[in-house]
C-alpha cells in the first residue's frame, strides 16, 4: 500500500551564541532545544536572543523562544516564536535548496513547525492585556534582515532577490498575526475560553477521535457549535457545526464517479493549494506535471496534482487538496489512477 502523508495549511546555547549547524531531521530541532539548562540562563539571556531576532534564522528563532521560555519570559518567547514561523515559512516558499542533500533541511524545518512549533505558545500572554501589547509590539517591530550572505540553514541553489523576500516575509506575517489577534480576542473572551479549555480537555483524553452517538462525540459536537456561536457573537464569521462531530477521511487518490471535472474556479482555496503545491515541488527539486480540479456531492472542491522528481525516471507523488485538509501520497504510481 502507498504511503499517504498528512501534510497542514499548536521549546537554547551555552551563551557565546553561534548560529547552529544545519538541522538535518526533525530531531535535530527537538535535541537542540531540550538542551537548555535554565540553571544556567537568566533574563539577560533573553533579552540577548531577542536583540539579535532580526538576523536570526527559523532555527535560531525557535532556539532563541526556548531560551527565553526557560527564564520564564513567555511573552518574548511567543514572539520568537512567531518570528521563527514567519522566517522559515518565507525560507521555504523562496529560498529553494541547491542539492538534494539539502532538500532534508527544508523538509526538517517544514516538520518541526508542523509537529512542534506551529502554535501561538503561552496562551495567557494573548488573554492579558499588558503582555499581549508588549507581545505585538515585538512582533510588529521585528525588522527581519536579508542580504546576499543570510542563510535559511541550507544552501541555497536560486535566491529570491531582496524585494521578492520581502515580499514573501509581508505577506506570512500579515497572515500570522491576523490568526494571532484572533486569537488574542477570542481566548480573551472568558466564555469562549472556558468552552475551549473543556474542548482540549476533551481532545486529550480521546486522542480526537470519536464514535458517532457516543457521549463524546456529542460533547465535542455541542462544544464546537457553542464556540462556534460565540465567536459568531464577537463577530468572527465562523461556520457553525452542523451534526455530531466524526473522523472524515480526506478525498481518495483518482476523481470518484460523482466528482465533475471543471477547467476553472473562483474559490480562494484554489490559489492556496496551488501555492502549496508549487512550494512542496520547488522545495523537492521537482515540477507538477498535471493538475485536475473537481467538485461533487461528497468533497466539494478538490484539486489534485501529480508531482514528478528530478530522478531518471522520475518518481512520481501525488498532492491532494481539498476542505478536508491537505495529502501527499508517494509510491508505486503504477498503482495510483491516473488522473483523467
């Protein structure tokens, strides 16, 4: 059987600082961070990462939140934080990998952020008001340098030249911190944040999966309508959740008998899939060689590319992107359908 792999769209030196070496795994990230020592930190640690944020890459960012979450400083580690998310997210999407051996860099950045760093950090810095202010001013203020000797953690075969980095960086951070003061907002509501907490509490104990008609799906179902509801009330347009909540797959590999083929959309998720493809194949030395949008009954809209490496012969991985998430299915493509 093919691999399937889910794929999204939830933290330190002994202190003569020197940038790390390349993270060539996920694990690279987790052992550099689980080295901190608080014992032999302070608060002048933190304020030293903090002074260098503009220069540091994702993998000093996030080295640096560590450093500062030890000495107890939450609200400069969530902005290392994000400013880690923010750089390594713009590294990816323009500064693509000369080598193949480098390719496993991109790829080790891409997972930790998935698995370990992609969430806010502290949440009680976003619910008071003092740390919130001090957290977004960072954030705002943080002014990321780029030149021609700056490094991602990788080499770099093509470099996007200044104004297409900036760009880049504008236009993730802008994205950031619009999902940051949402929410700073909502987990400030004492309503939505009560509904929250029993939501996680919820999550953990089942490990997010649930049985139609159980107790538990029909309080994960009731949580997430009345969170729902109430950031409807404070004027966040959230779809309200109609049913128990259950596991759903995502769209199989090839169109099913009640998915139409269209030539064209003006759904916005057709851009960003398109983004996201074209980032994963630029970041694997690769290129998409067909691209098939459907929509139907059961998945709506999905959009369905096949990506070809630069192997002879080339071996061939499909992405599928859908409301349902994202999935990158790798293998055997005589034993994949092809697309029609």
């Amino acid at each position: 059987m093919r691999p399937r792999t889910f794929i999204a769209a939830a933290i330190v030196l002994s202190f003569s600082w020197r940038a790390a070496a390349q993270m060539a795994t996920v694990e690279d990230y987790i052992k550099r961070v689980n080295a901190v020592d608080p014992k032999t930190l302070s608060a002048a640690d933190c304020a030293d990462q903090v002074a260098k944020a503009n220069v540091l890459n994702a993998a000093d960012l996030f080295y640096a939140a560590s450093v500062s979450h030890a000495v107890k400083k939450d609200t400069e580690s969530n902005f290392l934080l994000s400013a880690g998310q923010v750089r390594g997210s713009a590294d990816m999407a323009v500064m693509t990998p000369a080598t193949k051996a480098d390719l496993g860099a991109t790829a080790a950045l891409y997972g930790y952020i998935y698995f370990y760093a992609g969430g806010p950090g502290d949440i009680e810095v976003l619910r008071s008001g003092s740390s919130r202010d001090a957290f977004f001013h960072l954030f705002d203020s943080w002014a990321p340098i780029y030149s021609d000797s700056y490094s991602p953690g990788w080499k770099v075969g093509e470099r996007p030249n200044e104004a297409q980095y900036r760009k880049a960086i504008s236009e993730i951070r802008t994205g950031r911190r619009s999902q940051l003061s949402e929410m700073a907002q909502l987990y400030s509501d004492s309503d939505y944040y009560a509904l929250q907490n029993q939501f996680d509490d919820l999550q953990k104990r089942t490990s997010g999966r649930y049985v139609e008609g159980t107790p538990d799906a029909k309080l994960a179902s009731d949580l997430q309508q009345r969170m729902a509801a109430r950031a409807k009330a404070l004027g966040f347009d959230h779809e309200i959740p109609d049913g128990a909540t259950k596991e759903k797959e995502t769209p199989p590999s090839a169109p099913g008998k009640d998915e139409r083929v269209i030539s064209k959309s003006v759904d916005p998720a057709v851009k960003q899939c398109a983004d996201w493809a074209e980032n994963m194949a630029r970041m694997s030395l690769s290129k998409i060689v067909k691209v098939v949008m459907t929509t139907g009954s059961e998945w709506g809209l999905v959009w369905r590319a096949d990506i070809a490496s630069s192997d002879s012969p080339p071996q061939m991985s499909r992405f599928i992107c859908s409301q349902y998430g994202t999935m990158l299915e790798s293998g055997d493509a005589q034993e994949r359908p092809p697309l029609p």
